[in-house]
C-alpha cells in the first residue's frame, strides 16, 4: 500500500475511534476523564496530520516529517494511555481524590493548571467502567497507539529519501 493509503487508513482509524468514544458518552452514558480528554485530543491531532497527508501526499523529506508527526501524536497519547492504565492499577487507598469536571476546570482554572491536573489524572481516572476482552478503554487506546506509533516510524524510516 502507498503512504496515501497508509495514511488514509490511519485517518479512518482514529474517526473511527472517536465516533465510538462520543456514542459510549453521549449514547451509554459514560463520562470521560481528563486523561480521555486528552487521548481524544492526542487521536485528534493524529487524525489532523493524517488528513493532510493525504491531501498533500508527499515525498522526500515531506513524507519522513509526516511520519515522524503521526509517531510523535501516538507516543504521546500512549503515555497519556499508560498513565490512566497505571491509574487504574492503583490500590483504592492510593488513588488521586476526584475532581471537577473539564468544563468546570476550563471556566475557572488556567489552562496550564487544567492541563497539569488532566496529566497528573483523578480518581475520576482510575475507574474501570467497561471492558471488552479483559481491556479497559485505556488498555484499547493504548493497543492503538501502539499500532500507530510502529506505523508513524515505519512511513519515518522507510520515505523515500529524495522526489523521483
């Protein structure tokens, strides 16, 4: 496959992905944490570089900074992932006390301060509140921001180093 369909597919991946965390919100009733939050935005920024990749669709060096962004969005949302998962390892004693809602931290705290409470996680965080094959949604986000991750450094690695 070429690096625009690699790139499509990645694109269709990460709509995928966040069509089925609004309907778990807004159909199942599942309110996101902080943490999700930020995966959400982590998906959406991969989603955005895989957007236009396929309308640029690149060569060269294009092609190599394309990858090393989708690698770069999908490690970060794998921390952010392996945080909530060890959040949810925690003993009940050890776990964050719960706070506010985002909206209510983006009305009346800095954004600074919001995104530092988001990464540091709640209690809100450590609850497992579905499962699909033994994984929580941290475990799944996390399986997929794995896969994006390899991808990212395979489309880094393997561009063409000059246009032909």
């Amino acid at each position: 496959m070429n690096r625009r369909g690699v790139f499509g597919v990645v694109l269709g991946v990460c709509v995928a992905l966040l069509a089925t965390a609004f309907y778990m919100e807004h159909v199942k009733g599942l309110e996101p944490c902080p943490l999700c939050w930020l995966q959400r935005y982590a998906f959406m920024a991969v989603a955005v570089v895989s957007l236009l990749a396929v309308l640029h669709n690149p060569a060269g060096v294009g092609a190599r900074i394309y990858g090393f962004l989708l690698a770069l969005f999908s490690g970060l949302g794998l921390g952010l992932a392996g945080r909530q998962l060890w959040l949810q390892s925690l003993p009940a004693d050890q776990v964050p006390a719960c706070g506010p809602s985002v909206e209510y931290m983006l009305e009346v705290f800095p954004l600074t301060e919001v995104l530092a409470t988001a990464i540091r996680g709640t209690g809100d965080c450590a609850a497992v509140v579905w499962r699909f094959l033994g994984l929580s949604i941290p475990g799944w986000t996390a399986v997929f921001f794995s896969l994006l991750v390899v991808t990212g450094l395979v489309l880094l690695l393997r561009a063409p180093a000059s246009d032909k």
